[in-house]
C-alpha cells in the first residue's frame, strides 16, 4: 500500500509543478496572478469553487464527527453545501460580483469594500482580519496534510509538511491564480472519481443502499441515544454556518471575479452543484457507516476509537477505509487517499493566495503600481506568496496556544465580518459607509464573543449568529446616516 501511494503521490506532485511552470508563462501581470486575467472558463471556476470548499476535514474530521453525532441528520450538512453553498452562490452573486468588481477595477475583498463604499480605512481593516485569521486556517489544513502523510505514507511529520509546502508553493508562486485554477481542475477530477468509487465500494460491502440506510438507523438510535443527539438548532446552525456561510468567505468569492464572462455562470452554477453535491453526500455518508461498521463499543474499543467516555472522530474515517479497503482494493485506497490530498491542497492554495494578497495587494503600494504600469507587484506577490507558506509551515510546526484559538475562529469571524457588508454592497444602493464600517466590526466582535461565552463546541451557532447580526446592523445604521455618494453609486452599478 505505501508503495502504491507513494508512486501516485509523486506523479501527482510532478504534475502539479509542470502546471506551476506552464501557468507562469501565463503571468505577466498582477492581475493574472491574482485572477488569471479573468479568462476562466465555466468548467474551470465551477470546479475550483468546487475544491476550494472542500478539503481534508470534511472527508476525515467533519465526515467522521457529524456522521457519527448527527446520524443520517448530516447528510442535510452535504444538501445545504450544495444548492446554498455552491448553486445559489453562483446564480445570486457571481454575475453582480464580476460586473461590479470589474466597474470598480477591485480585485480583493478588502479593495472591493474600499471602492464600493468609499472607505480609505475599512480595506486594511479587513485584510488584517484576512491575515490574522485566514493565514492560521492555512496552517491547520497544512498540518492535517502532515499527520495524513505520517501515518498512511510513513514518513515523518516535519518532512511531510516541508514536502507539501514546497510543492504548494511551487506551483502557486510560479503560476499564481491560473496554475492554481488548472490544478483544481485536475484536482477536482481526482476528487470526484474518487469520492464516487469510495461510496460505491462501502455501500456494495454493507449490503446496499437500502440494507445501509435501515442499519445505520437502528445502529444510531443505540450508539447515541436520543439525550445525546444533537439538537434541531445545533443541526441547523451547522447547514447554515457551513452553506451561507461561504459566501462571505474571501477565498471562494475571489472565483467570481476571474470568470470569462456572465455567460458562463448558469454552467458554472450547474457544475458547480454536481461536484459539491457528489462530494459532500459521498463524505458524510462514508462518516454514518461508521453506524454499521463498527457496530459496538467492542469494536471501536478494539480499533482503538474510543477509550473511556471519548470517542476518536478524526480517526473513525481513515480506520474504516483502511479496514475495508483491503487485498486488490488497496489501488483504490492510494487513490481515496490522494483524492483527501486534492482536497486540502486545492484549499490550501487559495488560502495562501488570498492570505496573501491582503498584504501584496490591500496594505502595500504594489497595486498602486500595478495601475500605473509597472510590474514590481508580481514579484512582490510570489515573494510574499513564499513567505505566507514559509509562516504556515512555522504554524504548523509549534503549536502555538493563541493561534490553535484563531484556527478555530477563522471561519465565522471572517464570514460574519464579510458576508453582510459584501452581499448588501451587491444589491442595495442604502448601504453607508458607516453602515459597512459597523456590520463589519459587528460580525468580528458577535462571533469573537459568543466563541468565548458559548465554548469552541458550539462555535457553529456562534459563528451563524455572527454571521446574522450584521445584516440588522447595516441597514439601521445606514438608515440614519450620510447617505452613499451619486456618482459613486453610479459607477458601482453601471450595468447592473
């Protein structure tokens, strides 16, 4: 098994560094490396939203913790992924987005803010929260990838994170946004064989479809009895914080701006769909057969994922794959094992690239160069690209205490500081800049303070109230303060 799997990982790792090289001939300009000169096809930005949402804590954290807790229940996590997340996203805010950004010539969140609401202060406002909360997110995926690579392909845990960062940095700071769009897709491929062979398989060794569901429906009721299942609100939270939540999330917006043309949005959003939904029901739906698979506490005591009161989640998935996938499925395995590596460095890369691009482009003049003429701002960008990887790797490394905290903050700090300011800059022409300056810092405080009063373990209703507030907050604000200035309505929305 480890020397199939060590044999697909480096060919994949060599395809990846010859698309970095070809995708460098590509970039000559900021905005190539940011947005590949927004010349991306349909199947090309559906598949790359598709593999920027997910990474390897859906197909071993999320899937083994939520199919276990939640049951059947999750599989309403993988429906909300994919027509909130993925289809309504595309169709509601790709075309506006794209028309927008392009009137307003912004090629980041915090630059779009700046221009949309005339606010000099709130674009490094909102790339410190990008630097300070989306680069430790990339750190915690690199050193996922790291404890993967340590127990599947032996070798150990600091010599796998310096290989993942190299070959990510490879190909990201050669190839910038189109070498990280192009092995998305290729990524995406991977992923989406991969998923559908993975679910085929276990349920073919369960019995059925029909015979898994009916098991998995007994087998719950017992291992987690009806005082211990999670509640409507938890379940609830959690579709809502990880479907809607995406929308405000900088790393997955950024696909719309790249697009070729509106034209090729009703594909994308189709595409789009399809992937996420494959992906997800084919993740959380692995996770509930841990129900059948390990039947009793003997059994996951005797597979080592549960001692005492404490269940392993994050180990429930890769022990089931690793138990059923044995003998001549160990082909399939290597390449389960290289669709969850697709997965995080698909992640990863936009990550970087977005972490990124809130100091090379939202803090330092580079982009003011960039509109001038000069080319100075992408070699600033590959050097602050290496260096954003080079800091990830230190994350990863030393476990620092107050940066494991930002991790698990990450995502509904930066969806409840940006969702609310960025969909309403979209479609409403109210909006004051006072009122974006206080949904945004609404957002940042709500989830910030309810991590701390409700506890890490009910971060996702935290984090979707954060994700809430702000959308009272701007219109009331903005209800009694200076209204938006003409012309600069004018010029946001022309063609809109």
């Amino acid at each position: 098994m480890v020397g199939i799997g060590i044999v697909f990982l480096v060919l994949f790792l060599a395809l990846m560094t010859g698309v970095g090289i070809w995708g460098m001939r590509k970039t000559k300009t900021l905005g190539d490396f940011f947005l590949g000169g927004r010349s991306m096809g349909p199947w090309v930005s559906a598949v790359a939203y598709g593999t920027s949402y997910f990474s390897a804590v859906i197909f071993i954290g999320f899937a083994g913790a939520q199919g276990w807790q939640f049951g059947l229940n999750a599989l309403w996590i993988a429906l909300g992924n994919a027509f909130i997340g993925a289809c309504a996203a595309w169709l509601l805010l790709a075309r506006r987005t794209r028309r927008m950004t392009q009137n307003l010539d912004a090629m980041t969140m915090p630059e779009f803010l700046q221009e949309r609401y005339g606010a000099t202060h709130l674009k490094p406002i909102a790339a410190s929260i990008i630097f300070f909360f989306l680069l430790p997110y990339s750190a915690s995926v690199f050193k996922g990838l790291g404890h993967l690579f340590e127990a599947v392909f032996n070798i150990d845990y600091d010599i796998a994170l310096l290989i993942m960062i190299g070959f990510t940095g490879v190909y990201l700071i050669l190839g910038g946004y189109f070498a990280i769009a192009v092995t998305d897709f290729i990524q995406g491929i991977i992923m989406f064989c991969g998923a559908i062979a993975m679910i085929a398989i276990l349920t073919g060794q369960g019995g059925g479809l029909t015979s898994m569901i009916n098991k998995i429906s007994a087998n719950y009721q017992v291992h987690v009895p009806p005082e211990m299942q999670p509640s409507l609100l938890t379940v609830v939270s959690l579709v809502f914080m990880t479907s809607f939540g995406t929308w405000g999330l900088p790393q997955m917006t950024q696909k719309f701006y790249a697009i070729k043309s509106e034209k090729v949005i009703p594909r994308a959003a189709i595409v789009t769909t399809v992937f996420a939904l494959v992906i997800g029901v084919s993740a959380y739906l692995t996770g509930t057969y841990a129900h059948v698979f390990f039947p009793d506490e003997a059994s996951l005591i005797a597979n080592r994922l549960k001692e005492g009161s404490t269940i392993f989640y994050d180990s429930i998935v890769p022990t089931l794959l690793t138990q059923q996938f044995t003998g001549n499925l160990q082909v399939l395995l290597a390449l389960i094992l290289l669709l969850v590596l697709s997965a995080s460095m698909s992640t990863l890369s936009s990550l970087v690239l977005v972490s990124s691009s809130s100091v090379a482009i939202d803090l330092y003049p580079s982009r003011l160069e960039a509109k001038s003429g000069k080319d100075r701002s992408v070699a600033m960008m590959r050097f602050l690209s290496a260096i954003f990887v080079i800091v990830s790797y230190f994350i990863s490394r030393f476990q620092i205490g107050f940066i494991v905290t930002l991790m698990s903050l990450s995502w509904g700090v930066v969806s409840g500081s940006f969702a609310a300011p960025y969909i309403l800059g979209l479609y409403s022409k109210r909006v004051t800049k006072t009122g974006a300056y206080a949904g945004l810092l609404a957002g940042m405080i709500t989830d910030i303070s309810l991590f701390f009063i409700l506890g890490a373990s009910r971060s996702p209703l935290a984090a979707s109230i954060a994700i809430v507030v702000p959308f009272i907050v701007i219109p009331l604000v903005s209800r009694f303060t200076l209204p938006p200035e003409k012309a600069l309505l004018n010029k946001a929305f022309e063609g809109i």
